[in-house]
C-alpha cells in the first residue's frame, strides 16, 4: 500500500508492504540542495514551452520552482494548488484584464499591432483558479510522486490519500479525481483508492504519547487541522471520542501577511512591488516565505527583491509577531473553540502535539504554550527546528497516520461516484 500526503507546500509518501511493520518514507528530494528533508518535496509543476525543454516539457518539486524563478523561458508554474481545491464554490474571483497582440494591420504603409483584452479570474494569493489546470497538475504530482518510490506492483493497487478537516464535498472528489488519475491513469478505477482525514491521520502518527486527552495541531501550508481524541488505553483511539476542525489560514497566508507588513513601511518598495507581473510577485512571496522559514533558527532574516534596486527587506522574529498577530489571534480562538466543545476546556487537555511544516515557527509555538500553561513542558510535543529528526517527524506525521489507518482498517471517507462509473 502506498499513502500520499499531497499538502499545500509539500508532498511527501510512504510505502507498508505486506511483511512491514511500519511505513516507510521515500526520499523523494534525496540530494537537493533546496531540500530541508529529503523525504518531503514542494507540490510544484512547471510546464515549459521552449525548445531547449522538449525533451523534458514538465518538472517538479524544487526542480519545477528553480525553473519557473530562475529562467527567462515561456513556462507556467502551479503551486499552492490544494488551497482552490475547495474554494471555487465558496469564494467569487476579481477579474483581471491582459492584452495580447493578436495581429498585424497594415496602414499607410505600416504594420500596426492589434491586440485583444482578455479577462481572467484571479483569486486570493494571486493564483488564477482554474479546475481543468489544477487538478490535472495535482494528477500528474501524484503520478511523479509515485515514479519516485521503491515499491512493487502489489504495494500500488491500494492508494491512500489524505483530505483537510476543512474541505467540502467538492474538493474531495477533485481530490480523489487527481489521486485515481495520478495513480491508476484517467481511465482507471476508484477501487483501491482510499481518502482519509488528515487530522486523524497526524493523531494516529502520536497515538503511543500516554493515556489522556490529546491535542494534535497538524499545522501546514494551506490549513491548520485541529483534533483532540482521548487515548484510553495506549496504542487505541476512542474513536466516538475524537473532535476535529479546521482553520483555513496557515503557512500561505502567513506569508501573505508578512510581506504584505513589510511592504506597508516602505511606500517605494509597495509602489515597485505594485507595478510588477505576476511571475515576479510570487518569486517575492517565494523569498518571504524563506525568510520566515529562517527566522525559526534565526533573530533576523532578509527577504530578496530582485532586479528592484533596493536592499532586500530585514525581517526579525519581532516583526514575524507584529505581521501574524492577527492570524495568531483568530487561531487561539478555533483552538479553544474546537478544545471547549470536545473535554469542556482547555484545562481538560493532558497532552499538546503541534505538527506540520508551520508548527516550526516560533510565533505559533509561543501561543500555543501560553494557551495551555497548566501543562508541563514534558507533555507538549513541540518540533525542534535545529534537529533533522524532529523536521522529519513533524513534516512526515500525516503521510505515517495516513499508512497507519489503513493499515489497522480504519474506516475511509465515503464519497458517491460520479454517475456512469
């Protein structure tokens, strides 16, 4: 069996063959210089359309981001796809307009170019939402994720995939749409597909931390996924006793509001940023998110503006709190929300785990220590970002659970399938 974490930021996938006794991760980014642990790569594609990249048109990960940021050729870049999987039923699009030169005219002796406006729809974060590039994108990462792992034939007939807390029917069956077309090709079969919720699936990766009531704050790229389960006795789940939700602004949105803070002290710097395309607005919300990335390790970082003339922005973990403490606040209030209706209070939580790629930031380390100061430091599960093997655990802790519940036969999600199948 093969289970895939397919995240807002990164990717990551696990293989539990017959005779194992735990899942094991793939090194999918083994050896890159942009890799931070190899066994998670970014949820990028980058399609080219230059000459020089006939013979290999499509790249992923840290490949597909070099490319995009780092070349001058004709490509598109999807990133960040996860976050519209759900949100094109919710959210309406601004429209914005893009001329194009559609012919030549011939007056008085000369050519004169004609071109045509365009209008496309453009949604938060700057990423044009479109379904029929998105979720084929998203197939083809699975498809890639998949190529890159040592497993047998027998291990790909079960594919295990997880979905937020937060999505709603629509993005779970886009979801499992890109998985079947990843995984068994657009002419497939759903059988042997498998959908599960990622917040269970992080409780299950910290189910041996002791009997009690358990907080999991899986803490990603695109969502926060909140569970609280009681572990009566050690290694089971009072499964009728888990809680779970979602909080829809994490390591993307985060981003956003840092650099939208550092713009607003620079009025020449907004006015640049303002007028650039949006190829060189991502590259800079690219460098933010290294910034922030660094502030986990450092007091100060800089982000980058390329070809902008003006010395890169200083960020210290003083601005990181001034930037997301609005974020925090509205977190703080989930938290507490989803911990109230589960045990009746924060003071009925015996353990804290904090997971995900985002729970490496101080700023949301600090809060979630403060929200909860009658535990002792030994009970919180708080990664490490100087240590490898506390990066690997947090970033890795889904795509485990994700094995784990298939594995042991926890029930999936039931989806309907699309008539006709």
């Amino acid at each position: 069996m093969i289970a895939i974490d397919f995240g807002t930021s990164n990717s990551s996938i696990t293989v539990f063959s017959k005779n194992d006794t735990e899942p094991r991760l793939q090194p999918v980014a083994f050896g890159d210089s942009d890799s931070y642990d190899h066994n998670v790569m970014p949820s990028a594609v980058c399609t080219c359309k230059n000459s020089e990249c006939q013979a290999k048109p499509e790249v992923y990960g840290h490949d597909a981001i070099r490319h995009q940021f780092d070349l001058t050729h004709d490509s598109t870049l999807l990133q960040e796809m996860k976050l519209y999987f759900d949100e094109s039923t919710l959210n309406a699009p601004t429209f914005a307009e893009k001329k194009q030169i559609t012919t030549l005219r011939e007056e008085g002796g000369f050519l004169t170019p004609v071109s045509k406006t365009y209008k496309y729809p453009r949604y938060a974060g700057d990423v044009p939402l479109k379904p029929n590039e998105f979720v084929p994108g998203t197939a083809r990462l699975i498809h890639e994720l998949i190529r890159l792992n040592k497993s047998g034939a027998e291990d790909r007939q079960e594919i295990v995939i997880g979905v937020p807390a937060s999505f709603h029917d629509t993005g779970m069956r886009r979801l499992r749409e890109a998985a079947k077309a990843g995984a068994f090709g657009e002419g497939g079969s759903y059988e042997g597909l498998y959908l599960y919720l990622e917040p269970v699936a992080a409780a299950r990766s910290y189910m041996t931390i002791g009997k009690g009531n358990t907080l999991v704050l899986d803490y990603g790229g695109g969502t926060l996924d909140i569970t609280v389960m009681t572990i009566g006795q050690q290694d089971m789940i009072d499964r009728p006793k888990i809680v779970i939700s979602g909080f829809p602004e994490a390591g993307a949105r985060m981003d956003q509001a840092i650099l939208h803070y550092s713009l607003s002290r620079n009025a020449q710097i907004k006015e640049w940023y303002d007028a650039q395309p949006m190829q060189m607005r991502l590259r800079v919300k690219r460098n933010v998110e290294r910034a922030k990335i660094a502030l986990s390790t450092t007091d100060e970082a800089t982000v980058e503006l390329p070809g902008s003339g003006f010395d890169p922005l200083r960020l210290t973990t003083g601005d990181l709190s001034s930037a997301l403490q609005a974020i925090i606040t509205r977190m703080v209030a989930k938290v507490s929300q989803t911990v109230t209706k589960a045990v009746e209070g924060i003071e009925n939580i015996d353990f804290v785990v904090l997971s995900g790629g985002t729970s490496l930031n101080r700023v949301v380390q600090i809060a979630v220590q403060a929200m909860f100061q009658h535990i002792p430091i030994e009970r919180f599960v708080l990664p490490d970002p100087t240590k490898p093997e506390d990066v690997e655990r947090c970033l890795c802790a889904v795509v485990r659970g994700l094995a784990w519940l298939r594995h042991d036969g926890y029930t999936p999600i039931e989806l309907p399938l699309p008539q006709g199948t």
